[in-house]
C-alpha cells in the first residue's frame, strides 16, 4: 500500500510539472494573423485596436498556460488567432468603406464637370 501511494505521489508530481505542446504552425499562423492586423492599421482603428489587444493578450496566455502544462492552451491560442483575424477584417472593413466614399466623390465630381 505504501509503495503504490509512493508510486501515485511520483506520477502526479511528474504530471504537475509537464507542458502542454502548441504546434509551431497553429502559432505561428496566430501571430501571423496579429501581424496582418497591424499593417492593415488595426491599431489605430477601436474597434480593431480591442480586438488585436485581446488577440496579442490571448497569445501570450496561451503560451503561459502551455508551460504550466495547463490543456486549455491550445484553446486560448485559437481564441487568439480569431481575434487578430477579426480585427483584421474590421481593418479591412474601414479600408473598403473609405476608397468607396473616396470613389463616389470622385464619380460625383466627374459627374459636375462639363463634358466635352
């Protein structure tokens, strides 16, 4: 009986120590996407600026929880991921909607000039 408590006490010492591995392509793709935001001009855009402070935050959680050998890891890490793909398309959005009110000026202006 003693020897199996011992043998337990050793096995849960040894679990409490281990960590949880985030595949190298899952994270990279992740911070990939946090880069992608950032030359997009997410960071100067609220509501994309929210998400990618979240998404960079939930990266670095991933990471911690992984060296604690925590299993949520690779879940906070695809929280992550999405976050940076949200703020980027909301930086995409603000893009798309100012070249197309930059395009109706412009139709509207060549509308106002005579014609030839």
């Amino acid at each position: 009986m003693k020897t199996h408590l011992m043998s337990l006490a050793l096995v849960v010492a040894a679990t409490g120590c281990a960590t949880v591995r985030l595949s190298p392509e899952r994270l990279e793709g992740a911070q990939s996407s946090v880069r992608a935001a950032q030359e997009q001009g997410a960071g100067s855009i609220p509501k994309a600026r929210l998400h990618l402070q979240l998404a960079t935050d939930q990266i670095a959680e991933s990471r911690k929880l992984a060296s604690d050998g925590d299993e949520r890891a690779p879940l906070m890490l695809a929280r992550g991921q999405a976050d940076a793909e949200l703020a980027l398309g909301l930086a995409r959005e603000v893009t798309v909607h100012l070249d197309a009110v930059q395009a109706e000026e412009a139709l509207t202006e060549l509308k106002k000039s005579p014609s030839p």
